[in-house]
C-alpha cells in the first residue's frame, strides 16, 4: 500500500513537485543512516554484469553496495572515497594506490600449503609497504623496495574508469 501511494503521488505531481521530492530525498538530514568515512577500508568497482556502474565500499563491519548513474559518476565516488582517510601522503611520502590485497603466506615451512592473509598495501613511487590493519598508526609488516628494474606507474585511466581496475 506504501508503494501504490508512493507511485499515486508521483504520478499526479508536476514536475517541479517531483524535483521538489528529490531534492527532499537528497537531503542528508533525511538521510537513513550515515557512514564515518574515516571507517572505509576500500572502495572499489563491482564486477557485476546485472548492475552497471555498480561499486562497493568496504569497511571492518559492513560491505555497502551502491550503484551511479553513468560510469563518470561511478568513478567519480570512487575517487572521493578512497581519498577519504587523508591526504595523498603516507609517512610523508606520495602514494600511487592504497587497498586491501591478499598476501600468500606459507602456513608451514615443512609444507608447501599457502595460506592468504588480508594485508592494507600502500602503492609509493619506490615501495609496496603492507600493514596488518587500515588504520593510521596500524603495524608495517613489510616493505618491498622497488629498485631500478622495476616501474610504477598510474593505471590506464580509460579502463579504470570503465571497470573500475587497475588493470
């Protein structure tokens, strides 16, 4: 009944009652609920052929699935998110990307089973550093040195923008 009184509202207002509705909609005093942005681990495109333009945000409790209108504006969210813990700088350095990766640990030395562990790397122009957690002051657990013979550079922005990889 909420539904047909929703759509029998929509359906007898004009225009600028309509937008008058969005724009009430789109009020965050309105809004349903809210997410610290200090609490986003990562954000980044979904795979999901059925819901284009379609990204998730990932924090320690919640994965929130949201979906953008064009692909410009999907990207767009996931650029403004991703920079929501700061600045672009980690221990006074510039960094590339940052995100959650899964590291292959042996479980054993007397065995060869891998084990994947949930690891926060930090992409800089000279190293890969990974950290135990996403937050601030989280323990470094590693670093591997990019030297000479290795190169890093941006993703290709044209596929990023229409998949959301950084492939």
């Amino acid at each position: 009944s909420q539904w047909f009184s929703v759509l029998s509202q929509v359906h007898a207002s004009t225009e600028q009652e309509i937008r008058e509705m969005h724009d009430e909609q789109a009020n965050p005093q309105n809004a349903v609920g809210t997410l610290d942005v200090g609490l986003i681990d990562s954000v980044c495109a979904a795979d999901n052929p059925d819901r284009p333009n379609s990204f998730v945000i990932i924090t320690a409790n919640r994965v929130l699935h949201c979906n953008a209108d064009t692909p410009e504006e999907m990207h767009h969210w996931i650029t403004l998110l991703q920079r929501s813990k700061g600045d672009t700088r980690v221990e006074g350095q510039e960094f590339i990307v940052r995100g959650w990766l899964h590291k292959e640990v042996k479980n054993n030395p007397k065995m060869s089973s891998l084990k994947l562990k949930k690891r926060w790397f930090v992409l800089t122009h000279n190293s890969l550093d990974y950290y135990k957690s996403s937050e601030k002051n989280a323990l470094k657990l590693g670093t591997l040195v990019l030297n000479s013979l290795c190169s890093v550079v941006p993703p290709d922005e044209k596929i990023f923008k229409e998949t959301g990889n950084c492939l």
